[in-house]
C-alpha cells in the first residue's frame, strides 16, 4: 500500500498578528487561532478591548503581548511588528481584519467619509502588508478580509464595496509579488453576526428574512464560523494556495433565485 500523509489544516505552534483583533471577526479569529494552539497579538485603537481579548487569548494557554495600534498610523504597526518580535521572536501570520464602513449613498457620500473608508479598510491593508511582510519568515501567510460587498451590488455601500474590491485586487498582487516565501489570500464573510450588528440580523426581522430566504444554508453565520477558513489559510495545509478570496457565505452570492 502507497502511503499517504497530509499536512493538519492548523496553525499550532505559530505567531499570529491580528490586525483588528479585539472585535467582531478579527477576534474570533484571534481567540481561534489561540484556541487552536498558535501564539497571538490582537490589536486595534482601544487599549481596553486589547487588554480583555489578550486576557482572553492567554485564557487559551496562548502566549501574546498588550499593544495598540491605528491603521491609518504607520508608526503604530511598526510598534506593534517589533513587539510581535520580541515577544514571539518572530512572525508567521498576520490577519488584516480592521474596518470601517459607510451608510451614505453614491450621491450623498462626502469626500472626507469616502476617504476615512478607503484609508482604513484598503490602505490599511497596504500599509500592515509593508510593514509585516519584510519581518515575516518565509512560508509566512497574510490573509485580509474581504466582502460581499466587493462582488454584489449592495445599496448604500459604495465606499466599502470600493475598498473590499480593492482588497481583493491588491490581495492577488501581493500574492504575486510576495511569492514564493509569502502567501497572501482573503475571506470573503457573507453576513455574520457580531456584538455589533447583532439586533440588524436577529430573527424575526426583515433583513433576518430576507438574507436566510436567499441563503442555501438557511441562515446567518455566527462568527466563530469564519474561523476554520482563517485557520485553513494560515496553516501548513493551504502551502499551495495564493492570491485566492475565499468565500465564505453560506452560499448567498452564489444563489440567484
């Protein structure tokens, strides 16, 4: 009999940043890859919720450190790569999951709400990928978080589904350009409940009805449901995969009727 082995789908014994780590997806992905055996930072502006979730993640068994940071601030993810460094001695991943998003319409958007967008969630991107992707050891993963919204028309989103579209498009040039010591992929959440939206996609509701009606899967994902394909591509597992969006969605986008 040929013998046959393959590479466990995770990310135990890694160093993880997670770049919006303290709230909604990005925390879940960070407690997830602590849960699953990695060393995590989770960081973002608020030093209370930094300090809850590295409460949390150590909780785990997982060894992390205590930094802020703001996506818009180069220097603040600097602060935040030479702290991964000390404490972890190095970096195998990095999760790119801070957001920001806009309401207002095509016509109604203004030019400072419009930047404040595309700053955070598309230039911050590129600026937590050129200030980690040096300092990462080769056979490192980067996975940022994309959208629906980058692929389906959604009313009142155009500055958000501008920048997840930019996501996924420097998603794919950064995979081309990091290759072959860095590998670079997103997730594309379909809708997801968070402490943030969860009374918008409680049952009951007509958003609620409308999305589980069009959903294959009949429902809403909770967060923790994200976690696995963050795990997937981070691990050892995904050495083969680059430049891909995964989708992950319930099967929404992909239902017409």
């Amino acid at each position: 009999m040929v013998e046959y082995e393959h590479t466990p789908v995770s990310v135990e014994g890694k160093r993880a940043v997670v770049i919006g780590g303290t709230s909604g997806i990005g925390q879940a992905i960070a407690l997830g890859f602590a849960e699953d055996g990695a060393d995590v930072i989770a960081t973002s502006r608020s030093e209370q919720k930094v300090e809850e979730t590295a409460t949390e993640i150590e909780a785990r068994g997982a060894q992390t450190a205590r930094v802020t940071c703001d996506v818009t601030d180069g220097a603040t993810l600097e602060a935040v790569r030479e702290t991964t460094i000390e404490t972890f001695g190095g970096i195998d991943i990095v999760v790119a999951s801070q957001g920001a998003i806009s309401r207002e319409t095509v016509l109604d958007i203004e030019d400072d709400e419009w930047d404040h967008v595309l700053d955070v969630a598309l230039d911050g991107v590129r600026r937590v990928t050129q200030t980690f992707a040096p300092a990462m050891d080769d056979d490192g993963s980067i996975v940022t978080i994309s959208s629906l919204a980058a692929r389906l028309s959604m009313a009142n989103l155009p500055a958000y589904s501008a920048a997840k579209g930019g996501v996924d498009a420097f998603t794919r040039a950064a995979a081309r350009e990091l290759a072959p010591e860095i590998r670079v992929n997103a997730i594309a959440p379909g809708f997801v409940i968070t402490p943030q939206n969860a009374d918008t996609y409680a049952e009951g509701t007509e958003k609620r009805e409308q999305i589980d009606d069009r959903t294959p899967l009949g429902r809403v994902a909770e967060r923790e449901e994200i976690v696995g394909a963050a795990i997937y591509l981070a691990s050892d597992a995904s050495a083969y995969v680059t430049g891909e969006v995964l989708t992950v969605d319930g099967g929404f986008a992909d239902s017409a009727l």
